[in-house]
C-alpha cells in the first residue's frame, strides 16, 4: 500500500451505512406531510422502492435519502429550503445522477431535490449567442434547441443525453471538446441560485465584466456545496464552417503518447484528442461496431475545426505528427456518419466496459500532458502489480485519465485492493506535478484524498467560503471536505446497473 | 537613525522605505502609506500580513503601481507591500504549456521568457510595458485579444496568496484541467488585492500565433460600423480582436491617417492570424462584409506578434489617453452586444450635453471604454464630467448592463459612483469578504460597495 500525503492511515469511513439516517425514512414525519401539501402527494417520494433508484449516482457509492421532492420552480425549491431549515435535515440537488463521485448523493439523508420538473428553457438569444435555462435541462437538448442557429453549448461530458446543465454547473463538468473550448465555468455568465438559508440571489450578468468579485467563477464546481441553481444564463458557442475527424491507429502505447506530446507542444489545440488503449477498444468495438481495429496497441481520435482552410490545414498537420510516430494508418471520417460512430465509440465505451466486468472503478487524475508516457507504463504496472485488468480511455489532449480498474465488489478483498492500486496512481499523477480530480468532482469519492493536495490551513480557508454560504451546513454535507474517521466497516458494493457513467 | 520596525525585521532593512520622498510614489488617490516592506518571498508576505492583521493595519499590496488609481479611495493605508522583488519565472514547461510565476514578473519580462518557446499569454492590457502580472490579474484588466482568447479567468490554472490572517492559501493547480476543491483563484482576478495579496500565479500559455494581419475599416455611421461587426459574429471566421472605435478613439489608438478620409468617423479594426492561405479567406470574406456595410476606406498591417503593431497601440489607449489629459474620465461600460449602439448613442448624448469630448473604444463583446475629455477649466470640467458619468451610468443600468468609472482625478471621486449602483448580489460579496479577510486590513474601502 502506498503512504498518502496526509492520509496515512486508510479511512474508510465513507463506507459506513449510516443507519440511525436511515431509521427516518420509516417514519410518516411532519415534514414529509408539510412538503406533500407543498407539491403534491406525486412530487414527494419516500417508499424505500421509491428511493432505491436515488441512492446511486454514476459512482461506487450509495446513500438513501429522507425523501426525493420534485420543484416545478424557484419559490418551490425557496419553500422546501425553508422547510428543511426548519426542520434541520440535510438538501442535496440533484439533476440526472450522472455524476460520477458521489456529489448528488444524500450522505446525511435528508431531501434529494430533483430538478427533473424544472427543465424549461428560458430564453434562447440568438443575437447575443446566450441562453437561460433551468437546472434540469438535458446537456444536449440546449445545443440541439439552438442549433438551427448554427449555434451549440460547447460543454459535452459522455453522459450529455442524460446529464442536465444543472449538475454540469455544480460539477463544472468538461467533455472530450472542454480541450479547445473550455469547460462549464468558461461557459456561464450569470446564476440565480437560492442558498442554504433560504435567500434568492442573482450572481453574475449576462453583459460582461459586470463589478464585484467573479461569484459565478467560485459557484460554478463547487459541487452543490454553497447553493442550489435554479436559473443559468450560459454562452451559446458558433458551430464551426468545418470538422475533421481523424482515427490514428498505433502499435505501441508510447507512440500513441507521445504524438500527444508532439501535437500540444507543436502549438495545434485539436477541437478534441481521445485516447483508447487497445484492451478498451476491443471492448468498445464488440459493443458499438464502429469499426476500429482489433489488433493495434491505442487509437487517438482527433478532431481538428474552424474554417475550411484552417480545419484542412491542422487535419494534415496533425496527421503529419501521427505518421511521425509510426502510426500504422491514419483514418479520416468521411462524413458525419462516420463521424457520429467513431464518436459513439467513444462515449459509450464506459457502458461497453460495464458488459464484461461486474465493477468497475474510474479514476479521474490528471498529469502535466509531458508526462503522459511516464503516467501509462506506471498505470500499467500497478495494474499487474495488484493483478487487475484496467483500462485506459481518456482525454489526452488535457492529460485528464480515465483508467477503469475492472473488479468484482462483491468481494471485499478485491473492493480494498481496487481502492489501493486506485490511491497509487493517484499519487503518482500529484507526483508528477497533477490533480486527483480533472472533471468529476471530489464529492464524497475523493473528500479523504484532499489533503494530497492542500494543507490543513487551505482547507481551513475553503471551509471559510462554505460556512459563509452554507452556515447550518445543511447543503450537501459531507462533501468535498474530509470527513472524520469512522469505525471501518466495509460494505460490499451492490451490482449497479452498467454503463451509467460518463467521461 | 529610525528605530527598526517590524517589517525591517520581517524583510531586512534594506528592503523596508519610509522616506516621504519614496512613500510619495506608493500614493493610492492621495494616501500615503507609512511604510514601504519588499517582500522576496510568500513567507515573508504571510509574515507581513500577520502582522498588520495583529495591529489592525491597512495593506496595500502593488506591482508597477501602474493601476493604483482604479476603484475607491483606499480607507486606510499603513503597509505597502512591493512584490517587485517577486520577480521569478518559476516554472515553465512549454511542451505542457504552463507556467508558474510570482506576481512581480513584468508582462515585458514574461513575454520574453514565453517567446523563446513561441509562446505567449494572451494579456495585451493597458500599461503593458511596465505593469506586472501580479498588478494586471489583481486588477482585472482586460484585452483586445479576449474576443478570441478570453479573459485571464479562463487561462489562469491556479494562485497561491495570503489571506487577511495571514494564511498562506492556494488553490487550482499547475494542469489544464481540475475540479479540486473550489476554486478561489478565480476570486482573485479584479477584486484588487482585498482578499488576499497574489504569490503566485498559474497560467496555461498558448502558442504565438504567426501570419498576424490586422485591419482597419473606415466608415462613415455607427451603423455601418456596427453591421460590419454583426456580419463578422455570425460569420465562421473566428478574428483574435475585433473593435470599434470613434475617431476621437482612434488618435489614441495610433489608428492610421485614413481617419476622416470620406467622412470616417468610424473604425472596426479586426486581427487575425494563420498561414497564407487561411488569412487569405479572411480578407475575401471581410472585403465581401465591408462592401455589403458601404466602408469608406480599408487598411492593412501585417506584423507576427498579436502583443506588437495594432493590438498593442490599442492596449495603449488608456494610457495615451490619460497622458493626453490627465483629468480624462474613462468609464468602462458592459451590455451585451446588440446594445452597443444603445449604449454609444447614450455616451454620445450624454458628452453632447455636457459639452465633452468624447472616445469610443467597444470590444466586440460588449464592453466599451469610453473616455470623457473636459476642455480647460478643469472646476467647470468636474461637474460636466460628473453629470456625463452618472448620465451614462444610469442608461448602461437600464439596458441590464453596468458602467464603472476605472480611471478619473482622485479628487473627483467624491461625487462619483466609481463602481455603479449598490449591487443586488453585495451581501454574497461581503460574505466573501469576510472569510478571506475577517479584520478587513486588505485595501480597505477601494472594492465594490466600499468593501
């Protein structure tokens, strides 16, 4: 086992079952009554059938909730907040459950707000390229509304058919695009959100630079920990005149990585640079046909864009780097057809993994894009030093890895050594000068690998920000921060639906 | 012979000023502080800091001392604190395109270090010859160049500061992409130094790019001007700047001669980059928009490097116009962009009527640097200018936007709202606030809301 910076001893505290939580769902409490005269008997779920689904997020863990209420707007949620103030539980928004650390997880019990009633969008403004939405709007659903206006949001995490914009503001989600076109925070100019206590506010302004400190910048990522959204004003971002999509297929991993580093260092910023490891593709290709190959060591899918010119232009540059180091072929989609699958490969390959294993863990580190090489062969070898397979797929124009460590939770010993080679390769990415964290989110998977990266007195300040939003603590709780010790029991994790992931 | 204080103790006393002659050149509006401490390390800020918050001591920290003149007049100043001594490049990995830097490293140094590699931080700002990157996040300052490149919140990867107490704090990292903890960074941009005071900044770079052309479209009306404008945005031409500007603007701009010619009053100038076949599309199609928008007169200027040539005249326009006129006004408008005519006609009238000169420099992307120029009398110019700002203040408000006063006499800022209206999200602010800084010793007062 590895020694944590600041972690020394194994918590496992997060595994516990919290059941004197638990204990509440039983009873026909006065709040549940006062949020069902609130929203109707419908909105207001507390079965446990009706929970099971609600315990799980895209992530290992499990937490089930008080309750599960469903606001049809902004004074809904001002009302339920009210509520539990007064009856101090905990709140915890939610939009698809997409996440994959654990962020919409009722840790402390409590009310899950879900905001799949509140998915209207707002306004489009075709003019100045912005729209307001509600929190539960699908990811995709926004760009497919204003696309007959040559417009999209740029934001696409795997999981944008089903994600909302909602949870992508509080994950400050990426995508495999994030790489040329930012992710969700470089995308939103103003939030109204109604914080812990109760009180309305409206952050940021859709005409720029508007005075003060940057709010929306601090709000966006931090993980429904100080506020729940319940309006976002969002850039539109113009479709390119041009897309190529090219597949460069490779018979080593270390060429596949180092035309990685030659095309960031060579100064292209592809619209997009995925990479597949070949055990990943052979599972992606027996799931989606998309026909890559079965027999080569890593693909990279590249996308290049703009004008015809320059899209032209880079697509040849690019490929020049590939052919540099020894790709066996470089193939370019011919059109959006082609495109679409080489695409659908990629963002399905979680689902396809979830086909052959009973669990799987994702990491999320990320690493200087230098030190791409170094980061697969370690990788590599922690998988045969605790004997798991794993897989790589992953954005590698932004050094943001996805290894998914294939295992069997239902045995415990396997669950405690996943978690063992998981922190070793966590550790080497913050060696190599990384993050534990590029696009998921800390949540509750990650809150014990925070002090890897900050000392206790910048955690100290962080928790500052918190209480001065989230004073009771009632938001979220649990999350992000490093929670205290718990007695060590281990729960065997159950069979989770596969492919709910996303990248 | 002075007794040693404190700060000769925490940096050595070679590094600590208090003559008046020297204290006199770290005035913000007018205040003066009472010592001057140049700290060479994080360590010794966080010294420095504890130390001021244990007396109750107002700090102010600067850089080049550029851009002291933004926001209000400080509440109090007991501590300069000069990161010039912070002056090092600390890491740079150009195959990763990052950097790491203390906040007294020049843009001028920067830029050099970075162009060894081809590579740049998109930050072309005003006082770009001697400002510091420390002075230029901490106040926010922005660029021709973020119509294509954005603004420093989408480029800077992390920072290192000291808080009000005395913690030495970071957050992000030194990768391009991390969701680790929140990201208290961001905070840092514009909130000049009230929350913490900057050690350390992390920035992704970006390649130079190469082939840079810009051009400049004469026309006669806003309205022409302004079409030209929209036909590019919905264009696929995607420009690293693009801006409008009066030809009153223009002279500061170091515009060309052709201002005037064929009643031009009017100019978009518009810059690019790429090979010769890539630029060569950009002049096709902005020739075919110019004639479709009737420009009267069109020039073009190559040059490689975007921080040099017509970028770098206009980032020069704040201070070519307050050299030109110290008592110029400069008044920084934010609408969204199909109110751009609103918001110039608004200034328009508002200098009209209160018998100004007035300068137009509009960034595409709706916001606008307006200056007012008062003739001679400079009694009778406060109260014009004052009246022209609240005017414009009032109708930027009422589009939805928001107009702050940058730059004017200190003086003046009495009779002036130099951050706008009270905003609806201040308490949030104040909250902010107080976590960083509990006893309030950070630049006191200059913030939004006197914060």
């Amino acid at each position: 086992m590895v020694a944590l910076t600041g972690a020394e001893t194994r918590d496992y505290s997060r595994f516990v079952i919290a059941r004197e939580l638990r204990r509440d769902t039983l009873m026909a409490t006065p709040l549940l009554d006062d949020l069902k005269s609130l929203l109707g008997v419908d909105s207001v779920l507390h079965r446990p059938e009706e929970l099971l689904l609600y315990e799980y997020d895209g992530s290992v863990e499990t937490a089930r909730p008080t309750c599960v209420v469903f606001p049809r707007n902004t004074q809904d949620v001002v009302k339920i907040v009210k509520l539990a103030n007064r009856y101090n539980v905990p709140i915890v928004g939610r939009g698809a459950g997409t996440g994959l650390s654990g962020g919409a997880l009722a840790r402390r019990g409590g009310i899950v707000i879900g905001f799949s009633k509140m998915n209207r969008i707002l306004n489009v403004d075709i003019e100045n390229q912005q729209a307001t939405v509600q929190p539960g709007v699908v990811n995709s659903d926004l760009s497919a509304a204003v696309a007959h206006a040559g417009l999209h949001f740029a934001p696409d995490p795997s999981s944008q058919r089903a994600c909302t914009i909602g949870g992508n503001v509080a994950e400050n989600s990426g995508g495999p695009h994030t790489l040329a076109y930012g992710v969700t925070a470089n995308h939103v100019l103003s939030l109204e959100m109604v914080l812990p206590t109760g009180e309305l506010v409206r952050i940021g302004n859709a005409a720029l630079d508007s005075p003060g400190y940057d709010l929306p910048g601090l709000f966006v990522g931090s993980e429904g920990t100080l506020a729940l959204v319940t309006e976002i004003t969002v850039k539109l971002t113009p479709l390119p005149e041009s897309v190529r999509t090219l597949l460069a297929i490779f018979e080593t991993l270390d060429d596949a990585t180092e035309t990685v580093v030659d095309i960031t260092s060579g100064g292209i910023t592809p619209a997009a640079c995925e990479m597949l490891d070949g055990w990943t593709l052979r599972a992606v290709e027996a799931y989606v046909h998309a026909g890559f190959p079965l027999d080569c060591a890593a693909v990279l899918l590249l996308e290049v864009d703009g004008t015809c010119e320059l899209a032209g232009e880079s697509a040849e540059a690019v490929a020049e780097i590939c052919r540099a180091h020894h790709a066996r072929e470089v193939r370019v989609a011919k059109d959006a057809q082609e495109r679409d699958l080489l695409w659908k490969g990629r963002k399905n390959a979680f689902g396809a993994v979830g086909r052959l294993s009973p669990t799987y863990y994702v990491q999320d580190g990320v690493i200087p894009r230098t030190k791409l090489p170094a980061t697969l062969r370690k990788i590599d070898e922690i998988g045969k030093k605790y004997g798991f397979q794993i897989g790589n797929i992953f954005h590698a124009g932004d050094g943001n890895l996805h290894p998914l460590i294939l295992f069997d939770a239902r045995d415990a010993e396997q669950f405690r050594r996943v978690l063992a080679a998981s922190d070793e390769i966590i550790q080497f990415c913050i060696d190599m000068g990384g993050s534990i964290t590029g696009e998921h989110g800390v949540g509750m998977e990650k809150d014990r690998l925070m002090p890897m990266m900050f000392t206790d007195a910048e955690l100290e300040v962080m928790s500052r920000i918190r209480d001065a939003f989230n004073p009771g603590g009632l938001l979220n709780p649990e999350k992000i921060f490093p929670s205290k010790k718990g007695c060590g029991e281990i729960r065997s994790r159950p069979l989770t639906a596969n492919g709910v992931a996303r990248a | 012979m002075t007794f040693p204080t404190r700060m000769t103790v925490i940096v050595g006393s070679e590094y600590v000023r208090s003559d008046p002659a020297i204290l006199a050149d770290y005035a913000v509006d007018g205040c003066i502080p009472v010592e001057v401490a140049m700290p060479s390390s994080a360590a010794q800020v966080a010294e420095i800091v504890r130390h001021a918050a244990s007396e109750q001591l107002p700090v102010i920290a600067t850089g080049a001392r550029t851009k002291t003149g933004i926001g209000n007049v400080p509440r109090g100043y007991h501590y300069a604190v000069d990161t010039s001594r912070m002056n090092r490049v600390v890491a740079y990995d150009p195959g990763d395109l990052t950097l790491s830097v203390e906040p007294g490293v020049t843009l001028a140094k920067l830029a050099e270090v970075l162009a060894e590699h081809k590579q740049f931080l998109p930050l072309a700002v005003a006082f770009t010859d001697k400002a510091t990157i420390g002075g230029t996040i901490a106040s926010g300052v922005d660029s021709p160049l973020r119509h294509f490149y954005g603004t420093a919140r989408d480029f800077l990867l992390g920072a290192e500061f000291v808080t009000g107490d005395g913690v030495l704090a970071k957050s992000g990292g030194r990768v391009v992409k991390n969701v680790t903890g929140y990201d208290m960074h961001k905070l840092m941009i514009g909130s000049l130094g009230t929350l913490g005071i900057i050690t350390r900044l992390n920035f992704k770079t970006f390649p130079l790019p190469t082939g840079v052309r810009n051009w400049e479209v004469q026309f006669a009306s806003l309205d022409g001007a302004l079409s030209f404008r929209n036909r590019i945005t919905t264009s696929h031409l995607a420009p690293l700047t693009v801006e409008i500007m009066n030809s009153e603007a223009a002279g500061f701009a170091g515009g060309h001669q052709t201002s005037g010619v064929g009643g031009a009053r009017w100019t978009v100038a518009c810059g690019f980059a790429g090979s010769r076949e890539v630029t060569a599309r950009y002049e096709t199609e902005l020739n075919r928009l110019a004639g479709e928008c009737a420009a009267v007169a069109r020039v073009v200027a190559d040059g490689d490097d975007p921080q040099k040539g017509l970028v770098r005249s206009r980032c020069d326009y704040v201070d070519s116009a307050l050299k030109a006129n110290p008592s110029a006004t400069i008044v920084k408008a934010g609408v969204l962009p199909s109110q751009l005519a609103m918001a110039i006609r608004a200034a328009e009238d508002a200098a009209a009527k209160n018998r100004l000169r007035l300068a137009v420099n509009a960034r595409s992307v709706g916001v606008i640097y307006f200056v007012f120029l008062a003739g001679e009398e400079r009694g009778a110019a406060r109260s014009a200018v004052l009246r022209a700002c609240a005017e414009l203040q009032g109708a930027c408000g009422a589009l939805g936007g928001q107009a702050t006063i940058p730059w004017c006499p200190a003086e003046w800022k009495s009779g002036l709202k130099v951050w706008g209206p009270e905003r609806s999200d201040l308490s949030e602010m104040k909250k902010l606030k107080n976590a960083f800084d509990p006893s309030g010793i950070l630049s006191p007062g200059r913030f939004v809301g006197d914060i």
